[in-house]
C-alpha cells in the first residue's frame, strides 16, 4: 500500500513539473522596446487572450519594455501576430504584436516638399537611404515602390520614367507617416474634419477625388510645392452628387477615408 501511494506521488509529481515546463516553454524569451501603432490606443490585457481582463489603455506612440512572446501566432483585425508580455508605466500585462512595432510610428513628419530628412529633389539613391524595406519595385513608369512586412509603405518617381532618378513625386500610404497636423493615410472623414472642418474636394479624372489644403501649398520661383489628400469616399445621401468639386463640412454625411498623400513639384 505505501508501494502504491510512494509511486502516485511521484508520478503526480513528474507530471506536474511537465506541465509546468510545458507552459514555461510556451513563452519565448525577448528584450526590446515597441511603440503602440493603433491611433485609438491599445488595450493591456492580463493574460495572452483578447478575452481577459482589461489592465490600461496605452496611448498612441506610446513606448513599453517587452520581456516575453507567445509561440503561436493569432490573428486579430487581419492581422496576424504573437501576444508580447509588456511593462508600460509600471503597469504589467499582455498586448497584441499586429498593433505595435520596434520603430516609432511617427519617425517622419510630412512637409511640402518632405517626408523627415528626404526631400524631393534628392538622387534615388540617396532618398531610398532614409528607409526601412524588405522589398524594392519597379514598374515601367520608373515608379519605385518600397514594401514592409508585405504592406506597401510608399512609391516615388521623376515623372521621366526612372531616367533622371531625381525624386519630384512621393506617394505615402502608411500611417506611420503623418502631417504635424495630424493628418495620415488610413485616417477617416471624420477625423479629417476635426482638423479642417470645412474643405473644397475636387474630382480629376486621373487622381480621383483629393482635396489640397491651403497650408500645404507653397511657390519658389517658377517652381510650386504641393501636397495633395487623396481620398476615398462613400455617399449616404445618394442625392449628394460630387461633379468638378464640392464644400465638404461636418453636415455634408460623408463617409470614407484618406487612401494616400502625395507630395510633388508641377509647374
């Protein structure tokens, strides 16, 4: 009998340390800092889970020590990543990876004639220089587009079809790229209108829908900076119609988004 209850113990035992070295090895050990992505913020959870219990919302841009990931990867708002175990202002817990990243969301402020240090008018070489990317494209336009984790982050070209490889027109799609105002790509009507609450959209038939603001437009002799918002959009009114332009103001009931930024030289 104590044969019998010697032997129950000790496989009780055995089994508990596998089961505590099963859930050790859940985990991957990591050291590094992230910022949060999300404009919104990004909720830290107390376990792995999006159903565990809410610790703080972390501001936008915010910045946290990260000390664990998960071994599985998950996937959230179409995104696919790991759980980080984190500590943000003496707070501890579990946030998502899809929603953070190692770089400051906001590394580059959007001018009118510059995306942080690269400016148009710079070599190819030298502007690509400024840039994190896992990939380079480009097309038979001379457009070169740089790629990130599979996202496109921006195209540039020298409206000479790559044969000058002079940067005179920048493209931004991504959000981690925004105006001091706070203007970004991604962003909706909405948000665009608690910084312009009323603006004018034109209709091009190349471009699309955009809007140019007035603070966004400069001259240097015979040579004009602009950037241009370009949007896009959806009408709930189906009795609004958008011709050649149209004064857009929190009662107009637009709904969409800003698709891209442009920035260029044109004369």
């Amino acid at each position: 009998k104590q044969l019998f209850i010697s032997s129950l113990i000790l496989l009780i035992s055995i089994t508990g340390c596998k089961e505590k070295q099963q859930t050790q090895n859940q985990f991957i050990d990591i050291s590094s800092d992230m910022y949060v992505l999300t404009k919104k913020g990004l909720i830290l959870r107390s376990e792995p889970s999006s159903s565990s219990e809410k610790i703080a919302l972390l501001p936008y841009r915010s910045k946290m020590k990260t000390f664990q990931k998960t071994l599985n990867d998950e996937t959230i708002s179409n995104r696919t990543d790991r759980w980080y175990s984190v500590e943000w202002s003496g707070k501890k817990g579990w946030v998502f990876g899809g929603f953070i990243d190692d770089e400051d969301p906001v590394k580059y402020f959007i001018s009118k004639d510059s995306l942080g240090p690269a400016k148009l008018g710079m070599s190819f070489d030298e502007f690509l220089s400024f840039f994190k990317y896992d990939k380079i494209e480009k097309d038979d336009q001379g457009v070169v587009s740089l790629y990130k984790d599979e996202r496109l982050i921006l195209a540039f070209s020298d409206k000479s079809y790559g044969t000058l490889k002079i940067v005179k027109w920048l493209i931004i799609y991504n959000s981690k790229f925004e105006t001091k105002s706070g203007l970004y790509p991604g962003m909706s009507i909405d948000e665009l209108l608690v910084i312009y609450p009323k603006f004018i959209i034109k209709v091009n038939e190349n471009s699309g829908v955009s809007f140019a603001p007035d603070d966004m437009k400069t001259s240097v002799g015979d040579v004009k900076k602009q950037i241009v918002f370009l949007l896009e959009l959806a009408l709930d009114d189906n009795s609004i119609k958008i011709k050649d332009s149209l004064v857009v103001e929190k009662s107009i009931g637009l709904k969409g988004k800003v698709k891209r930024i442009e920035i260029y030289y044109y004369n």
